[in-house]
C-alpha cells in the first residue's frame, strides 16, 4: 500500500492505571515478551519485589537459601525477608537483578516499580548508592519497606516503628537529592471501620507527608498460612472480605492520608490486589476481582481519587496469579479463569491509557519516551477493506517500538525486522470495512536512559526515519 499520512500522537494517564507484580517470594519473573502476547498490551508498571539487608550473614545470598531450616514453618521465619536480594548497593553490580529485569521491563513500553524491604540500620552511603542506582531507569516508584504497620516483615523486628517511619523519611530526602526521576511509595495499613485514624499514625504521619504516593495492600482473600498449611473451613491462616468493604476502607484511608497532608491529595494506589484461589477457588477469585473493577469504573461512585492498582501475580507458586507455575517445571504456566477476566478488565478504556491525535508528521521524526503514562509516537490512519488474511510491518531499521492495532500491542525488537499483525484479529475480527490507527512508540532499546542529555533523568529520544512497509492482503496468496 501507498504511504499513509502520520501524525503525532500523545499517550497519557489512564483514568485507572492498571500494574501487574511479576516475581516475589512467590514466584520468578516470567519475561514481559510472554506477558505481552498473553495479555495483549502493557501495563502502566510492573513491580519487581526485592530485599536489601546487606549487614546480614549469609548475605547476598536468598534467605531461604544463606538459612535454610526444617523449623521454618512461616514465610517470614527467616533472619532477612525471602525476597530476592537486590544486587545494587556501595560496591554492588547493576549488570543482575533486579537491573536486567528493570530494562526487560522499560524496553517493552512500562515503568518499573521497585518494592524493597531494607535494613533501616544501612548508613547513607548505601540509600545514595542505591539512589545513583536508579538514576537510568526513568520514572520509576520505588516502595519503600512496604506494609510497614505489619509485623512479618524483618525489619519491622528489627526498629520501632517510629524508627521505621523516619527512616522512611530519611531515605525518601535523598532519593529526591540524588534521584529526582523516582517517585516514592508509602505503603501502610489504613482505616479500619469505626476509626478515624491509619494505623500506627503518630509513627507514620511524616512519612504519609513527605511521600510522593499513598498506598495499601489489600486482598479479598488471602491465605497467609501458605505453603506450611492448607486453608479449611475455620482455620486460623486465612481470610475473606466483602468486595464493598474493602473499596470502602481503601476511601476511608485516602482520605485520612489527604488529612494529614492538610488537605493536599497525592495519587491514591493499591500496590498488591487480588483474591486468593486458596481461599476462593479459581471461579469465585476471579469473580472478585470483577467485582472491585466494576465499582471503580461505576458511574454512580465517585473513584477519581483513585489512581491504580497492581495485581500480585502474574505467576505464582501457590494461587494468587493469573497463572499458577507448574509444580514440574517452573517455566511453564498454567492459566487461571482469573486470567481471561483480567485480560477483559485491562482492555478496557477506562483502564487503557489515554491517546490524543496531533498534527500531520514529516519523516524523519523524533520520538520521546517519558514513560507509560506520557510519551510522543506516531498515529497513522488505515483504511482495511475487510478482515484481512496478512497484515504485517516489515523495517529497514534497528528501532525499539511498542505497536497497537486494533486493540491488541506488539513489542518490535532492534533485531527484529517483521512484525506479524494478525493476532490484532483473531479475537476482534472485522465485520467489514474499518478505519484503524496504527500507534507506534519508542521506549529506550536497552531500557535505560541517556543522562548526557538535559532531560535525560526523565525522557528517552529516538528518531525514526521512514515508516516501515505495510502489508496487508485480503485472502490467501494462493487459492
């Protein structure tokens, strides 16, 4: 086909931002190409979850590793948190996790948000390390010492939690000296019904202050007991809420949080969500979270306080993911009923980032990435005649692009050279004739950022000089 015209194009905030967890104590990271073709578009972040305990024996080895023990009997029960060990650090190597999964991450059209349990007994050497750190990796959230009003975590055994929440503070100021391209995620507990205070408020209430984003984990289930037990009726290592009162206690917390700022609102987030299947079943799992998605996008509530919510986990060991990780191989996944509403929910366009058309575009053009929710690609107008048989994009060049048609995102590589579109079609076949947009952006091929340019902190550039070839066909080459 001739050479359509191109335009600018501007993506930005979805009304409800949508993230998804991808490896924890739980479960390994599955790469975002499988992500991708099984979700069909990105998310706005996904979450890496990792520890930072360097002053510890065994250290930096996994503490389920450096401390293995026939007396566990608890996920916590280790001297450090099970989490996966951040590698970074004074002296530490940015070449392994969670640096190779972070630009795995950044190259496919997402943020990053690095969840890190930490030690609040490291001195500032190590916080501007870790700072420096993630200086490349654009606008990432960093959630500090999450779940902080809780008692599992280790560093909770370790400080008060007046300690705790200083230190929080502490670790935030030199985040913004050092990394002022990082956003900073408080996550505490909330508002029980009746009270009027988060839990633990004297101890957090500068942090609540000093923070970028407001946040709780809250799941309609959960089987906390796993894997040392099984959940039966009337055990004690499990739980259940209705859908309506954890919506409400998440409002409640909000606006609590907006109190203690004197008024002032931050972005409200969900950093872990999702029903336990070792409670539910796999029907009723996902039934719940349909349930919570249906309330936020209700036009008889008022949700616009509320920014996101990221789902634990795209796999996990036990049933808290969209897939559960065969117990024989643990790179293989099987799906979940979750999975198939999950996919339903993100599709849709209140969860789906915004696009606004710009004006014509001339070759070559430059492309900027700020991140999931503002960047500058291109959009071309396709006229299809009829569902077609071959649809594809065959390039010349090296770029790194995400790519959307008709609903459905594609990740090119710089290695890869033709990009088949036709999966766009298998599940929205056309009816007929169709007006479509063809989206093309460039997030940063090696996943990290140029910081020898002015703006390189928070934006990536990259010029495309001609649109790749467009092949569409209507039946088959040969009948």
């Amino acid at each position: 086909m001739s050479d359509p015209k191109v335009y600018s194009l501007h993506m930005g905030k979805a009304k409800c931002a949508v993230d998804l967890g991808d490896g924890s104590e739980r479960g390994e990271y599955v790469n975002q190409d499988y992500i991708l073709n099984k979700l069909g578009r990105p998310h706005r972040s996904i979450t890496l979850m990792y520890c930072y305990y360097p002053l510890d024996e065994g250290w930096p080895q996994r503490a389920s590793i450096a401390h293995a023990s026939p007396g566990v009997s608890f996920a916590w029960d280790y001297p450090y948190d099970d989490y996966f060990p951040y590698l970074g650090g004074p002296g530490g190597n940015t070449e392994g996790e969670p640096f190779n999964f972070m630009r795995d991450v950044r190259r496919h059209g997402q943020d990053v948000t690095l969840t890190l349990t930490i030690d609040p007994h490291v001195t500032d050497d190590h916080l501007i390390a870790i700072a420096n750190d993630l200086r490349p990796f654009g606008r990432l959230m960093l959630r500090i010492n999450h779940e902080c009003t809780g008692d599992w975590f280790c560093y909770t055994k370790r400080c008060t939690y007046k300690e705790i929440g200083e230190f929080y503070s502490r670790f935030h100021k030199i985040i913004k000296e050092y990394a002022p391209n990082v956003q900073t995620i408080l996550c505490t507990g909330g508002v029980d019904e009746g009270q009027t205070r988060i839990e633990k408020e004297e101890d957090f209430a500068q942090a609540v202050r000093d923070t970028d984003i407001w946040s709780i984990d809250k799941y309609f289930a959960l089987h906390w007991g796993w894997p040392y037990d099984v959940a039966e009726r009337g055990g004690t290592s499990h739980s259940r809420s209705r859908i309506r009162d954890v919506f409400d206690y998440t409002k409640r917390s909000y606006e609590r949080f907006r109190e203690l700022c004197g008024g002032k609102a931050k972005p409200m987030v969900m950093s872990e969500m999702n029903a336990d299947g070792d409670v539910t079943g796999p029907y009723d799992q996902a039934a719940m979270v349909q349930e919570f998605c249906d309330i936020l996008r209700s036009k008889e509530e008022d949700t616009s306080w509320f920014s996101g919510f990221s789902t634990y986990q795209f796999r996990d060991r036990g049933r808290l993911g969209l897939e559960i990780e065969d117990p024989n191989n643990p790179e293989v996944g099987i799906e979940q009923p979750l999975l198939k509403t999950y996919k339903k929910i993100i599709h849709d366009d209140y969860f789906c980032p915004s696009m606004t058309v710009g004006g014509e575009v001339s070759f070559p053009a430059t492309l900027r990435w700020g991140g999931a929710e503002d960047a500058d690609g291109l959009a071309i107008p396709l006229h299809l005649e009829k569902n077609p048989h071959f649809c594809e994009l065959i390039f010349e060049d090296d770029s790194n692009l995400m790519i959307e048609l008709n609903g459905r995102w594609f990740y090119k590589s710089p290695k890869a050279k033709t990009i088949d579109l036709m999966s766009a079609f298998f599940e929205k076949p056309l009816a007929g004739a169709c007006d479509l947009t063809l989206k093309l952006f460039a997030p940063p091929a090696s996943g990290e950022n140029d910081l020898s340019i002015a703006d390189g902190l928070v934006n990536s550039y990259a010029t495309i000089e001609k649109l790749p070839k467009i092949r569409i066909l209507y039946e088959p080459v040969e009948l």
